[in-house]
C-alpha cells in the first residue's frame, strides 16, 4: 500500500444504529409518512451514497465483530453470547466475540497516525484487559459491554439478586466504571424528572462524549471515530417529550420505537452540524449503517419493522441482515452524490477500505502467526468514489449459528450464499429458541406491513420458520432483485443452479471459525460487585502465550 500523507488522510466517522429496521428510516417510506421522522439522516443518504444492498449478520455481536476484524462472522464469531462467558480450555477464542490475536481496525488506523475513539456498544469481549478497547487500538471509550442495558439505570444482568450496571469510561487518565454519571436511583421510564434526582437518557451521554472528542480533537491529525449507537436497541426507552411527539400513534410499542428513531436522528444532526462548524465535515468519510435489520419478535413487542423484507434480526431472510446504510462527507466526490447504488457491499468490507484510506496494508500479521483465519474485507472505495464502475463485492456469505437460544453457544454454520442477482438459503438443523426438534430451518418466514407493530399485531415469538432444504423441492432459492420479499423459491426450476451454490456453500463450510465460547463465569460477578462497585468490566487476569495457541 502506497504512504499516503497525513494531511491527506480523511477523517473517518463510522455511526453504527442498533436494530435499526428497514421501514423505520424515511427514504424507505412513502412520502408524507408521518409515522417515521427522520429528515438529518434522509438529507445524509441523499447528499452521499445510498447503499442499498448492505450486508452484514442477523445480530448484534457478530456484526460487530465482523466490523472490528474485517471477517465474514463465519471466521471471527457467530455467536451472541454474554461478555461473561469463559471457556478455560481456549484462551485464544473461548471468550465472547473476538479471539484475542486478531487485530481490529483502529490498531491499524493509529499506525497510520489516527486518533482512534469508539463511544457506545462493544459486545465483542470483556472478559480480560485484552478483550478491552485499549487492547484494540482505540484511545478513548466510554460505553457498555453488553448487548444492551436500561436508558436510565444502566443496568443489565444480575448477579443474585443485584441488578448490575454496565457504563465503563477510559481515557488517558482513567479506566474503569463510570460511577460519577449514575443517575439518581428512581430514574426510569416512567419517572424522568424525580425530585431532588438528575436523569440524564444514555444516549445523550454518548452524544455528549462524541462531541467532546469532536471538539477535543488536534486538527494536525486525522480522525477515526466509532460511534456505535444504543439506539434503537431494546427495551424502549425515550425522553418522554420525544414520546409525546409520536402520541397519534396508539400502538405503543411503534410509538416508543418511532420516537427513539426522532431521537437518533436528532442527535445525528447535531454532530454533523459540529462536524461543519470544526471545519472537518469537507475532509470525513462519514459511514452509516446498522448492524441488523429490526427486531419483530413477541408481536411487535420490539417495535421494529423491515417492511417489505422478510423477517428481521435473528433471520437470515432479507430483513435480518440486509440494512439501512449510506456514505456521506466531503469526501464523497460531487459526481457520485445522490446515488443509490444496487452493488454488494458487507459491514466486513469498511476494514480494507478503512486501511486504503489511511495508507496502511490490512494483512493481520498477529492473526496469521496464531493460526487464525485472515481477514475477509474488500477495498470498496474506488467503487464508492467513482474510480470503479462495480463493486469488487460480488459474492456475499451469509452466516448461521445452531445455537439453541439467541443468547447461547453453538456451530457456526455457512446458512447461505448471494451471488449475482439469486440467494440461496440453507436450514441448520437445530433446536432453536423453542422445545421443539427443527430440522433445516430458517426462522422467520413473514412479512410484517407498513405499519407495524399495531394494535392488532399477533405474530409467535417462533414467528414461523421455513423448510429450507438441501433438495431443490424444498429448497430455498430466491431472486432478490425481483423477488425482494423472498415469496417464491426458483429452487425446482433452477436445480442446477441451485446444486451450484449449495455446492459453494459446502465448501465454505470447511473454512467456518467454531471455538467454544464457554459458560457464564460467576467470578465475573464477583468482581462487578466488589472492586467495581456495582458495575460489569473485565475480572481476569492477562492471558499468557495466547500468540502461540490455535
């Protein structure tokens, strides 16, 4: 890779929604839909790049592993197991998330002179100091460990009886639980403005963290900022002005939900609008996407929508893993602004392009010398800049766990493969999220409507599951371009083709990354509730020799 000055080198701004559905931005709604406001995130797509066959895993750990590491799941993580699980016989991968010699994407970003800071979710490993952002090469965080925690209390997980909390801070000066931003104890939902108490709603705290390193920063250098957001991650939680906002909406679960959108939305245009008045917005690479589609499960009772995609979060169907996502910025040349691009591009893909950006190779040396897979991403921005009239993307691998509930261990597995205009879909034979035995089974075989949840929402937690075949009269073989809400199988009137990429399937099979992530530690508990006073944050001590363990 050819050295690319520092002056030249674009800041990097990665803003990554949780849970964001496919209907709940307002490009992928009708004009004049009231019920879903987001004018600062349209204004963005429009000014930038629309991508609008964005890939990434049907939830949230491994989409974010992927993101860090630059690695289809299959090879990083397709588990979305407690930050609190060890398995001591690996101490290379038996950990939530990322095994501890792959190396993330702002270790090489610093190498090539970037300020690196992450504000928000990690979900990637806490187990010890080297699963910590730090170890990762970012120079600040304040965020959670977990796949989520209460707006208000910051709590998530118990041990005992005792209702954890989960809020870390890190600096140059500091590392360890952010006690001082606790809010009042009777904070809640229901109770915003208790007497005599602050409360201040998390994700303001995190968006007055991102505008403190926006305005802190050194102009001589470039930046590289991860902004992973909690919204609009469950439980539905809102400033209560916000909810009020979206009060003709009498379902209550889309209410909350669209009115966290708002939110998001709002705060993503305060940081742009800083980003301008900084001087840095005509000089960044904004990226925006999510790491899922929205969560339908319990009859709406998530409030997400991926209308008209099929399924959502925790389904390989189109609305679990082909998302909202954008680029915006300065950087975007004028010629490619406005468009809505159809090539494939993965949340896996932002590592090499990243590492191009900023001069550096995206090789992981570290990985290599452990025996680990290298990385799987692909340099999208001379497509993205206009230099290339295709994506180098021409193939999407999609990922499968036979874990039993979303939140357990299990096999990695290849559930399918894109290419060209077909998707294939492979069942894993698995009991999964229920008691009963299913047998080559994709979850989540409906499609919701525009609007959704409502007041008549009935759909099953199982949220029917489809046959999905390695036989093509039960096969699942879809075209995505005509059939975008994946109605109709072309399995039996394409059995060649569809024995073609069940055949690629099998053969990427043999590659997966497949550790077992163990079982909940209870000595984790005992930490969080002696020396961290109350809140989660790594409790074991530095792994020895892991460079020389597969």
């Amino acid at each position: 890779v050819a050295d690319v000055a520092a002056s030249s080198k674009p800041h990097i701004i990665h803003i990554l929604a949780d849970d964001f559905g496919w209907a709940d931005v307002g490009y992928h709604r009708e004009k004049g839909d009231s019920d879903v406001q987001t004018p600062n995130l349209d204004a963005l797509a429009r000014s930038g790049i629309e991508l609008d066959r964005f890939y990434t895993y049907q939830f949230c750990s491994p989409a974010r592993s992927a993101i860090q590491t630059g690695r289809n799941p299959i090879h990083v993580n397709v588990q979305n197991v407690n930050p609190e699980c060890v398995n001591s016989r690996d101490v290379q991968g038996g950990f939530q998330g990322i095994p501890v010699n792959m190396t993330g994407i702002a270790s090489h970003l610093r190498t090539a002179g970037y300020s690196t800071h992450i504000i928000g979710k990690w979900d990637v490993g806490m187990a010890t100091f080297q699963h910590h952002p730090r170890a990762r090469g970012y120079d600040s965080w304040l965020g959670y460990w977990h796949h989520s925690n209460d707006y208000w209390q910051h709590t998530v997980d118990h041990c005992g009886l005792r209702k954890i909390k989960d809020l870390w801070k890190y600096n140059a000066s500091y590392d360890g639980p952010a006690w001082e931003l606790a809010n009042g104890h009777s904070c809640s939902q229901e109770n915003q403005s208790p007497a005599n108490e602050i409360c201040v709603y998390e994700e303001q705290l995190l968006t007055n963290a991102v505008k403190d390193v926006i305005r802190a920063h050194d102009d001589s250098k470039p930046l590289f900022l991860f902004w992973s957001m909690h919204l609009v991650h469950m439980p539905l939680q809102v400033p209560i002005s916000y909810e009020q906002k979206f009060a003709f909406i009498k379902d209550k679960h889309r209410r909350l939900l669209h009115a966290m959108v708002h939110y998001m939305d709002d705060q993503i245009g305060d940081v742009v609008q800083l980003l301008k008045e900084r001087e840095m917005w005509n000089h960044s690479l904004v990226v925006f996407h999510s790491d899922n589609g929205g969560e339908i499960m319990g009859a709406g009772m998530c409030g997400g929508n991926n209308w008209p995609l099929r399924g959502g979060k925790f389904s390989n169907f189109e609305g679990g893993i082909r998302v909202n996502a954008f680029v915006a910025g300065g950087l975007v040349p004028s010629s490619r602004r406005g468009a809505r691009d159809e090539g494939y591009a993965t949340a896996w893909d932002w590592y090499a392009t990243y590492a191009a950006l900023a001069g550096v190779d995206p090789a992981d040396h570290q990985a290599a010398a452990a025996g680990l897979p290298p990385h799987d991403s692909l340099n999208l921005w001379p497509w993205l800049s206009g230099q290339e009239a295709r994506s180098p993307r021409q193939e999407v691998i999609i990922g499968e766990t036979s874990a039993s509930t979303p939140n357990s261990d299990g096999q990695a597995f290849v559930g399918g493969v894109i290419r060209g205009r077909y998707k294939l879909l492979v069942g894993v034979d698995v009991r999964k999220w229920n008691s009963m035995g299913l047998r080559q089974q994709v979850s989540q075989n409906v499609m919701t409507g525009p609007k959704w949840p409502n007041t008549s929402s009935h759909l099953v937690p199982l949220l029917h599951p489809r046959r999905c075949a390695r036989d093509p009269e039960q096969g699942c073989l879809f075209d995505i371009f005509e059939d975008p809400g994946e109605s109709t199988s072309l399995a039996a009137i394409k059995p060649d083709l569809f024995y073609e990429m069940l055949a690629r399937v099998d053969e990427l099979q043999k590659t997966t990354y497949s550790p077992d992530r163990g079982s909940k530690d209870m000595a984790a508990c005992q930490k969080a509730k002696t020396q961290y006073r109350g809140y989660w944050g790594p409790w074991m001590t530095e792994l020895k020799d892991v460079s020389i363990l597969v």
